[in-house]
C-alpha cells in the first residue's frame, strides 16, 4: 500500500511540474535553486517538463508494483 501512495504523490508532483513548470521559479526559490540561477527561462521550464516526465514515469511505476504486490499478497 505503501509503494501506491507514494506513487501516486510522484504522478502528482510531476503533473503539477508538467502543467506549471514556472511555479516554483518566485521568492526563496528563485535565490536558492541553482537551476533557476543558471538556466534561461526556455531551458529551465524543458527541464521542469522532463523532470515532471521522469516523475510520472517514476511514480506509475510504483503504482503498478504496487497493486502487483497487494494482488499477489
């Protein structure tokens, strides 16, 4: 059950990334994280988006472990 819950907070976290990649780019963020520091507007917002991807892969992943372990269990 463990492994679902924690998958389906990655395939949240990487929706939101996927939909709202400049939402953490204002206040302590933005003085704080190298990638914004470092990276342009275009090229920090494809990192997001690909990292958002890797999220939601990640995260349906250990969903799908998940319910194979609940059903054998």
């Amino acid at each position: 059950m463990r492994f679902v819950v924690l998958g389906l907070l990655l395939v949240a976290f990487g929706v939101l990334y996927l939909r709202r990649p400049t939402l953490y780019r204002r206040g302590l963020w933005l003085k704080t994280s190298v990638a914004i520091r470092v990276l342009s507007e275009a090229n920090y917002k494809r990192y997001i988006r690909a990292l958002g991807a890797i999220l939601v892969l990640a995260g349906s992943c250990l969903v799908i472990y998940g319910v194979f372990t609940l059903i054998r269990a």
